[in-house]
C-alpha cells in the first residue's frame, strides 16, 4: 500500500476513468446492480457445480488443512 497516493493527477484520472466508464455503462443500459447480479449469479452457478461434483468436501476439508499447515510452517520457523 506504500504506492497508494491520491495527488490531484491521480484524483483527475479517477472522475476521468469513471466518467468513461459510466458513459459506457449508460450507452449499454446496463445498471451496476446487473454486472453485479451477473458476476452473483456466475458465482453461484460455480457453487452449485462443485456441490454437484463433490468438491464441496474439498472445500470443506481445505478449511482444517490449510490453516493447519500454516500454524505448523510458522512454528517451524520460529524453530529455526
């Protein structure tokens, strides 16, 4: 986050950006709450494919292996 510096060039190319942006959005008649919905439903849509195929239980061991592996790498460091 050292290189996040809002200066005035950096504020002018914002509105500038967001300007473009929303002009194309508008041109489009496309609404944020649709790219959002849209961007929801591929989400969900991914879910329900992996519940489908069972890599739901990945996930689900994931969440105890992971966070064990990282506290065992750490204390393994702190060893060294």
């Amino acid at each position: 986050m050292a290189n996040l510096k809002l200066d005035l060039p950096t504020i002018i190319k914002l509105a500038v950006w967001s300007l473009i942006v929303g002009g194309i959005l508008y041109w489009l008649e496309w609404s944020p709450g649709q790219i959002y919905g849209f961007i929801i439903d591929k989400f969900a849509g991914i879910w329900d494919w992996m519940v489908d195929s069972g890599l739901q239980y990945m996930l689900l061991g994931a969440t105890i292996v992971v966070p064990v592996f990282i506290i065992s790498r750490l204390r393994a460091g702190r060893k060294n």
